[in-house]
C-alpha cells in the first residue's frame, strides 16, 4: 500500500431471515475486482458484515483503524423496494421487532439518546444519485433506511466521519431490490444484478474522483500553509 493511493472500502450484507440471499456479498466482490483504468491506483477492500449490531460495532471500527478508507461505500439489502435506493440519511432508531443474527436484546428504541434524531451523509449523494440515472437504472434518493441493520451501519458510518473527517470524508449506503440468485432462473425482476454491478460500478467511480478532488485539494492547502 501506497501513501498516494486511494483507498476504498466496500461493505455488504450476509443473508438474515427473510432473505436467504443476499446479493450485496456477490456485489461488493463484483465492486473489488473490476479491471477498470478508473480505479487505476485505487486500493478496494471488500467486506461482508454478519447481520449483527455487536458484529458492525466490532468490524466497523477495526476496519476503519486498518484500512483508513477515503471512501466507504455500504450496499444492503431492501427486500420490498423494487428499485436502488440512496440513503441521504440515517435515522437514531433502532427496531425491537425482528432480531439481529445474535439475537440482541434491544432495550431502547433509540441508538444514541444523546444524538439528534438524524445524521445526513452529505452532498456528495445528489453526485451518486445522477451518475446511477446515467446508467438507466430505478434509482431513487431515500429519508428512511430503516431501522434494522442497514440504517444502523449507516449510522454508525456518519458518526465515525462526524468525529474523524480527515480520516473518512466520503461515505454512502445504498439499499438495493431483490434478485435471482441464478442470472437464468427466468424470473421477472425489476433490476438485474448486472445492472446493479453497472450502478455500483460508477458509483464507486464518483465517489473516487470526489475523493481524489478533496486530496488535491487538502494538498494544495498544506503547501500554501
């Protein structure tokens, strides 16, 4: 690893009850080693969290200490939602209704009481949301991620650049639909997995140039200092 290159981490989720599979694992693998000049001296990190509050407040932090991402891109999975969703923000609630993988006891329906009701990731999502249009793909922005894992990620994500901005500038969670396991099952899905790999794909890319925009830019700004 290189001080000049910029580094990715790419997240999804393992399967949970309801979903048997989940093709965010498939898609951030996808993500991790697509050959593209885009993502020429760009170092990307693939990994799958276990559906589990304890396990994203273990693995996130370690990640984020081991890898200094610039860039932290989080697919999950939105099992009624028929089309890719932009998460603009996270929400401080958390469901006491279905259990995590651990089977968690949850005591209060809030993540942090001491914390505003909301965190937003910032404009750097309007600049995902247009290039995954580009592509042709159902893509939509979202409020509400939920209140299960994925929202959870995504807050704890946005609580870790609030604290540390130099050190994770860019982060975004996107939910996408259901899809066959099989590419030749025959079954009529809105959205393809290729067709998330080709969304997720410039995505990745937008978010590298945004990243690689606000280096040069810290950079410029050391030197006249």
């Amino acid at each position: 690893m290189t001080a000049d290159k910029i580094r990715v981490l790419i997240t999804g989720f393992s399967p949970f009850p309801g979903a048997p599979y989940n093709p965010t694992g498939k898609l951030v693998e996808r993500l991790a080693r697509l050959p593209r000049p885009a993502f020429s001296y760009v170092e990307r990190i693939s990994h799958v969290f276990p559906v589990s509050y304890r396990a994203v407040d273990a693995q996130l932090p370690a990640l984020l200490v081991q890898h200094e991402p610039d860039v932290l891109l989080m697919f999950g999975l939105a099992t009624r939602t028929p089309y890719v969703r932009i998460e603009t923000r996270a929400r401080n609630t958390i469901t006491q209704l279905w259990p995590d993988a651990d089977h968690a006891a949850i005591l209060s329906r809030t993540i942090d009481p001491t914390a505003p009701a909301t965190r937003r990731f910032g404009s750097h999502t309007h600049h995902l949301l247009h290039a995954a249009k580009a592509t042709g793909i159902d893509v939509r922005p979202s409020i509400n991620a939920g209140a299960y894992l994925c929202n959870y990620l995504s807050w704890r994500a946005i609580e870790a650049a609030e604290r540390h901005p130099h050190a994770l500038p860019l982060a975004a969670f996107i939910h996408v639909p259901k899809v066959p396991r099989d590419a030749h099952s025959g079954k009529p899905e809105a959205v393809s997995f290729e067709q998330l790999v080709g969304a997720g794909e410039v995505m990745l890319a937008t978010l590298i140039q945004r990243a690689r925009a606000a280096r040069s830019c810290a950079n410029l700004t050391s030197g006249r200092s």
